[in-house]
C-alpha cells in the first residue's frame, strides 16, 4: 500500500484554517491542498471532500462577515452560489452596470432598429497587461471596431469572461474598471455576461469573449467584396504598432522610443466618415495577420488587385527598427487601432481630411490603388520600381496578440 506521506490529520487541518494566521490568508483559501504532498493527496481530499468543502465556505464566510477582502480568484466563484452572485455585485456591476445590465436576468431585452451589424471575439493576449492596454481593453475595442467595419453604430456588448483559479483579483478589477471605461468612451453597453472559473493551469490567467451589436445606418454596407478598379485604398495611421508592443512586453524587449499599443475604439471616426461619404465600398481593420493579409483578403473577395507602394506606408521607426532586429516584417504585424478604407478616387481627399480631422486618424494617408490586372493578388511597389508578391502568411508571425 503506498504511503501517505505526511499528510494532516483532518482535525488538525480544520484546527489551521479557523486560527488566525500569519500567513497570507489568499494562500489558504486557493491552496489549501498545498498542505497535503503530490499523488496521495487527490485520494485523500476525495475521502474527505465534503468536510474540505465546508471548510473553504466557513472561511469565505467569515471573510466577507469580517469585509476581509479575498486576494485571489477561487472556484467558488464560478459557483453560481453566493461567492458568484458577490463577483457579480462588487466587480462587474461596479464597472460594467447599467439600467440593462443591473437587471441581471437570463438575457437581455434590446431595442433594435433596422439591419444590424453582428461580431464576436475572443481574446487570450499575452500578456494581459501591455504598453498602451490590457486585455480588458482590448476585448471591447476589437468587438466595437469590427461592428463599426460594417457601416453601423455599435450598442451593445455581450462577454463572458473564462478565469483561471488563483488570479489576483487586484488584475481582475484593474481588467473589469479597463473594461468599463472603454465601454463608456466607446458609447456602448455591456448588456449580458458569463463567468467561468476553471482549476489552475486549465486557461492562462484570463480569457475574454465578447459579441458586440450595432445599427447599420448606410444604404449600402462596407464589405470586403465592394472593392472595385479605380479605388483608392487609405489608412489610418501607422502600421505595426501593438504587435511589437506585445512582444516588446511578451520577450522583455526595450527600444530607444517605447512602442505603444494602438489600441482604440474607430467607431466615432467611423460614423463621421460614412456620414459625410456614404459611398465608401471597404472597411477593415487589419488586426491579425497584419496590412498584407487584410489587402489579401479583401482581393480575393472581390477578384481585384491591390497595388500598395511601399514608400507610402507609414511605420514608426521604433517598429521598422524592433522588426528588422527581430526579422519580422511591420507589414504582417496586428494593428488594434487603424482601419483601411477603400472608396473612389473621387472621394480620397475628402476622406483623409475626415480622417486627419480626428487624433486616431491623424496619420491617414492613400497607400496605393486597386486595380483589375492581378486578381486576387497583393502588389507592392518598392522605392525602386520594383515589385513583389505580398502574399498571406503560412502560419502565425506572433501567436496570441490579441
């Protein structure tokens, strides 16, 4: 029979965890397991799980009689008991709560007009906390900007949020306040929610999905099969900026200049835009994968070519440097805060004041034009003449950006 090492009489455990303690109580209530040695210790605490159970609810218990705050996030939380139920009053509506919200039904009633403009996410970035933004961020300003691509106003915000056991939960309320203060600039609401816990080591820190809702209020909505020859393609800013900040951060990487995420919220630029030129054909934000995979994407769904010149294309030189250190290509890096637009030539100038109107758009320029000769294709035009292929990447330069 194998040994059971040095494993506590239950008496004396329960005599450990009532007394005070010096010791940091966050430790007791997540690990208490910890007291208990490898392999014997999953047979002991199956013999003995009721009593452990009732252990862990006493202590929270008096942690909330005493208004002791718990420092880590704990299973019983994701319980949908009342360790759930004081999360969802003392966090997620302190920062999140609205009139729909506050009503903490099975779902929410919305007031919607019209087409509407549906998109989800899920967001697994590491690390959750990066120059420029976090995770909490992130996961609303992905979700409203792809809503916004579509030609509408985004509204609502939907998530659920997947938590490993053991989180601090000083990073869950600095994620969740994120959350909020992005909801509000962004003029959305976050509606519905869901929170999971899972046993530590099962997800990485924290996960966040989110499913944002808009009103499409143009005639004709933006779409990546509206390209047609004769367009100009602009964009917003400079490209590359949050995935070396994620790796910068990811890797432990310093530059002369620090490189931020540009991550933000596009829909107020959007709107602005659409409502002074509603004949705008494409918008995109080229997240994953970068400028060249999004112009990919866009020639094949609409059978052109995209002729972009590489002088054109703005790139900090922090990143042009951090990229070529690194062998990357800018051009393939994730941006969380620019948008392309393609629309008639006609129309460029007007755009581009628009855009230059606005700080997210301060930088916008005219990078090339579409063309009918290489459907399906991304060209891009060196300084010299020159000209190569810009093809989808294989696999993922930077997995986890976003």
């Amino acid at each position: 029979m194998p040994t059971m090492g040095r494993v506590p009489h239950m008496s004396k455990l329960q005599k450990t965890m009532n007394a005070p303690s010096t010791r940091d109580d966050s430790v007791f209530c997540y690990g208490a397991e910890d007291l208990v040695d490898n392999e014997p210790r999953a047979a002991y605490f199956e013999s003995r799980l009721i009593s452990c159970f009732s252990i862990r609810i006493s202590w929270l218990q008096r942690c909330h009689a005493r208004g002791k705050r718990v420092e880590r996030v704990l299973l019983d939380y994701g319980s949908g008991g009342k360790a759930s139920h004081r999360l969802i009053g003392e966090l997620f509506l302190k920062y999140l709560g609205n009139e729909i919200l506050d009503r903490l039904d099975d779902a929410a009633f919305l007031e919607i007009k019209g087409p509407i403009s549906v998109s989800t996410d899920t967001f697994t970035v590491d690390p959750i906390f990066f120059p420029g933004g976090d995770i909490g961020s992130l996961a609303v300003h992905g979700t409203v900007n792809d809503v916004a691509m579509l030609g509408a106003r985004p509204r609502y915000l939907t998530c659920g949020f997947i938590l490993e056991e053991g989180l601090p939960m000083a990073d869950l309320e600095r994620i969740v306040q994120s959350m909020g203060n992005a909801a509000r600039e962004a003029g959305v609401l976050v509606v519905t929610g869901d929170t999971k816990v899972v046993p530590k080591g099962a997800v990485d820190k924290i996960f966040i999905n989110t499913t944002g809702i808009g009103e499409i209020f143009v005639d004709e909505a933006p779409s990546g099969h509206r390209a047609a020859p004769g367009d100009a393609i602009l964009i917003s800013g400079f490209m590359g900026d949050h995935g070396l900040a994620i790796l910068s951060k990811r890797e432990g990487l310093t530059f002369e200049a620090p490189v931020l995420s540009d991550c933000a919220s596009l829909n107020h630029l959007i709107v602005r835009l659409l409502e002074a030129i509603p004949s705008v054909h494409v918008l995109r934000d080229p997240t994953r994968g970068g400028l060249a995979t999004t112009l990919n994407e866009i020639a094949g769904q609409s059978g052109v070519e995209c002729r972009i010149f590489e002088s054109k294309i703005p790139v900090r030189p922090e990143v042009t440097g951090g990229c070529s250190f690194l062998g990357l290509d800018p051009l393939y890096l994730a941006n969380e805060g620019k948008f392309i637009c393609i629309l008639p030539q006609e129309h460029a100038e007007a755009a581009l004041a628009i855009m230059r109107s606005d700080p997210l758009g301060a930088d916008a320029v005219q990078i090339g034009e579409v063309r009918g000769e290489h459907p399906g294709k991304v060209v891009l035009e060196t300084p010299l003449g020159g000209t190569r292929l810009m093809d989808m990447l294989e696999g993922e330069q930077l997995p986890r950006i976003c």
